[in-house]
C-alpha cells in the first residue's frame, strides 16, 4: 500500500509516523451501531474528533438514558 501523496500528506502520519485515518464508532448496549464517521486524518487526536462531534452534543444534552 502506497502512503498518500500530495500537499497535505503528512497530516494522515500518526504519532506512531505511519499513515492511517481515524474512525469513530459509537455502538449501544446491544450492538447497534449508532454513529460513525472516518473523515479524519491519522494525526487528529481522539479528543478533537469527540468535541467536534454531535455524539458529543447528544450527550451533553442528556438524551441516552441512563
């Protein structure tokens, strides 16, 4: 497999410098795969891609029971 190339190559090298993309995934207690998104770059912390989601918001709201 081939690293990517171009201008902004580099932001997809993770702290471990190989290439990779980020994918979250949230899932219920049964399983149920209930948001996920793999738009971001290797080298974004996980903590950024959780503030900048509506899971995020979601909970904050109190809208998943208890």
């Amino acid at each position: 497999m081939l690293p990517p190339s171009g201008d902004n190559a580099e932001v997809f090298q993770n702290r471990k410098d190989y290439f990779s993309i980020n994918v979250r995934v949230v899932g219920d207690a049964n399983l149920k795969i209930m948001n996920i998104v793999s738009r971001w770059p290797g080298s974004v912390h996980d903590i950024t891609i959780f503030n900048s989601s509506n899971i995020r918001a979601r909970l904050e709201n109190n809208e998943f029971r208890p």
